[in-house]
C-alpha cells in the first residue's frame, strides 16, 4: 500500500505495467506521462525485460499536480516506486529524497552524454539522474500556407489591411524565421476566418492556458525575448517589467480577438497538438516532443508533409526559448537500490538511448548518437542548435522555490488571461510570491 495517501486520493493516477508478467516487478518506474517520450520508454522497457534477468514496469500519474504527488509520496518515504523522475528545474527540491548515482557516470556513460547533459541532473555537485529528455520550444507552421501567403498577391493584400487595422502599422508578411511577436500577431489574425473569411483554417494560432505550470514554461519566452528575467544580477525579483506586460499582452491580445480557440483556457499539450494536427491552426508553440508526433501521417493526415519547425519570433533580444532536462533517478526510500541500479545502468547506454531517439525520445546525446538517427529526426538537430542560440534558464528557475514559483505565476498569469485578474493585481500577486519564496 501506498504510505502516502495522495495516490489513492487522486482517483486519476494511471498504473500501467510495461510487460505482462506473472511476478512482481524488480524495478517500478515513475515516469511523465503523455506524448511519443512515453511511448519510446516503454520499447526501452520492454527490451530491457527482453534482455535481463530484472524485470521492470512504468508507473504513470497525471499530469496535474505531478510533481506535487511525486514529493508528497517520496517525502513521506513511499516505495511503491524505485526509479523517479527528475528535471533541471527541480533537481534540488528532490534531492534529499533520493540517493546519488556518481557511481553509475562511468567513462562508457560520458561517451554517450556530453558533461553538460549531465550537469543538468546534478546538484550541490552529486548527480541525481540519467537524462532522458531535451524540452524546449519550436515554432511550428503549415509550410502550404506560409507558402501562399509569400506568393498569393490578394493573400499580402488582405495581410497588410489587417495588420494596419489591429496592429496600427501596415506589415508584409515574412517567413516564420524571420517574425518578430507582432508578425506572429498579424499571422495569426490574418488566419483566423471570424477576422479573415477567407482564411482556410478557422484560427491562426493557438495557445496553451490552461492553469497548468508547463505553460508558463512556454509563455516565457516572450517576456525573456524582451529582456525580462526572474531576478537581476543582484537577486532583485524583475517581474514587474516592461518585458513581462509585453509577454503577457501579446498572449492577452491573441485571446480578445479570438485568434486562438474560445476554450484555449482549458489547453495544454495534448489539446494544442490536436488543434494544430488536425489541421484547425495555421501555426503555434509547441514543447519539441511534439515533432514526433506529427511526423507520423497516419496519426495526423491533415499536415503530413505540410508542416515544418523553426524558433520563437523574435523580441528586441532575439528569439529565446525555455529548456530543461528530463531524467530519472533513484528513490532514497526504494527497497530495490540495486535492481534500480541496474535499469539505470541499462538506461545510459548507447543501445538504448539509440533506441529511446529512434522510437520519439528526445535524449540531450553525443552527436555522433544524433547523427545516426538525424535522417529521420530533423529536430533533434535543432534541438541542440536552438538550445545553444536561444535557450534561456531564468535568474532563479533552477532553486528548490521554481516549480512553486511556476506554479503561481500560471494561477496568476492565466487568470489575467482569462479576464479575472487585470495585469497589475497578476503581477503584483507573483512578486509577492516571489518575495516570499526567495526571503526578499
């Protein structure tokens, strides 16, 4: 039984074996749920079944409150896992329930992660997990429609009538690579057909509101394209900032005028991806994880071959992106440390993160791991290009206050958004927040 109750008060955890077995798993995994990571994990587990004689099997909450029921379950000593998740952005809160695996970072683990993938796992100098995953951001658009707008004359005609209607300022429409947040303003405008009739997709963009941390994750890279960050140099908080009014206005103007969908207030990454994949949206901001998805044509016909990726549209500091480090590590409270051990040891591998790339897995691997899987995942090539060019990790995201500091700025934030909130009381409420969590 579980010794805390937070699982079985939950009613939505999801416990899902990864093989049929009549014994008892040697190794539980807690892992995130949700999009092709989970999917290639689990080929990674069933090999792993395949080829040891340990046997493991993946256990899966919601995604709300994940990280909530994570500590409340480690913390109060749980064993129902052995292997847990872990994040650049949380690494720290974590540690004091789990154990360190400097012992498992041999030379044969360095020769498939670079030691910058694993610093992203590390606190206070001790690794705490083997990383799985790169999480950042990617503009992505219908190349059959960017195409025509760039080449149909009544297209840039009616683009330039808009944008001076609603923007003030009469604008050309430019390649995604090339927009700045008002061309992503226009773009979206220009495609929505309650602005535009004529558009052949019902809006233009759409965007990921609902009260959710990993939201906040996305949004920010508007604000931090403007300068803005979570503290100064000097430890002051910042979020009162012309950057932050303009990141969270142009995700406020969007939503006025109805250029994203009506119910975008209940939208997180499954709900986006539909809306896009389905072929409503002309483009949007998506979490990387999601270009494996969309490459599948069965899964989503109404773009196949109609879609590409490139960064955020541009502020006066340039495109930026969020990014963090997904892994897994080992509970301090497992009964398994050694069977843990041992998937984890499996889990670093070149043959299984090979594996965990091809099947949709976004591992931060050695480029030659990369290379050998690049002909058919592009954006992983991207993925370290971007990162290097425009990841940003805010002033204070990485200390043990982040996720409750997400947290409130999406319980403010998107209630601004959603017109409960007017921007200063939002504003207000996080640097109070802030201030509190950071003993300002």
């Amino acid at each position: 039984m579980l010794k805390s109750g937070i699982l079985a008060a939950a009613g939505a955890a999801i416990i899902t074996a990864a093989v049929s077995t009549a014994a008892l798993a040697d190794t539980t995994i807690l892992a995130w749920p949700g999009g092709p990571a989970e999917t290639a994990l689990r080929k990674v587990v069933d090999k792993y079944n395949e080829t040891s004689d340990s046997k493991a099997e993946l256990l899966y909450f919601s995604r709300d409150n994940f990280f909530d029921k994570m500590l409340a379950d480690s913390a109060a000593g749980s064993t129902e896992f052995d292997v847990m998740l872990t994040a650049t952005y949380n690494v720290g809160k974590y540690a004091p329930f789990m154990n360190p695996i400097d012992d498992l970072i041999t030379e044969d683990v360095l020769k498939v992660f670079p030691q910058s993938a694993i610093d992203s796992q590390a606190f206070d100098g001790k690794v705490y997990g083997i990383p799985m995953d790169l999480g950042l951001h990617f503009l992505y658009y219908r190349t059959d429609l960017i195409d025509e707008l760039l080449s149909n004359d009544e297209w840039k005609a009616k683009y330039g009538e808009i944008s001076e209607e609603y923007l003030g300022t009469k604008m050309e429409p430019k390649m995604p690579d090339a927009w700045t947040w008002d061309d992503f303003i226009a773009s979206a405008l220009f495609f929505t057909q309650s602005i535009n009739p004529d558009s052949p997709v019902r809006y233009g963009t759409v965007l990921q509101m609902k009260n959710l941390l990993f939201n906040i994750m996305i949004w920010q890279g508007t604000a931090a394209s403007y300068g803005g960050n979570w503290l100064d140099a000097d430890g002051n908080i910042t979020v009162d900032s012309d950057a932050y009014r303009k990141g969270l206005d142009i995700f406020k103007k969007i939503t006025e005028l109805e250029a994203t969908p009506g119910d975008s207030n209940s939208y997180e990454y499954a709900e986006a991806n539909g809306a896009f994949g389905t072929g409503q949206v002309a483009f949007f901001i998506q979490w990387s994880a999601a270009y494996a998805e969309f490459v599948n044509a069965e899964d989503y016909p109404a773009i196949a071959d109609k879609f590409d990726i490139t960064h955020q549209p541009a502020g006066p500091e340039g495109p930026k992106t969020h990014f963090h480090a997904l892994g897994l590590g080992i509970n301090k409270a497992s009964e398994k440390q050694d069977e843990a051990k041992a998937f984890l040891t499996f889990l670093a591998s070149q043959d299984a993160m090979s594996m965990y790339a091809k099947e949709g897995g976004q591992p931060p691997v050695v480029d030659s791991i990369i290379k050998a899987v690049a002909s058919d995942r592009p954006d992983m090539l991207k993925m370290g290009e971007h990162t290097g060019a425009y990841g940003i990790v805010m002033n204070g995201s990485t200390s043990a206050e982040a996720l409750g500091i997400y947290s409130n700025m999406a319980e403010n934030f998107t209630a601004y958004w959603n017109g409960a909130l007017d921007q200063d009381t939002a504003i207000a409420n996080v640097e109070a927040y802030m201030k509190d969590a950071f003993g300002k």
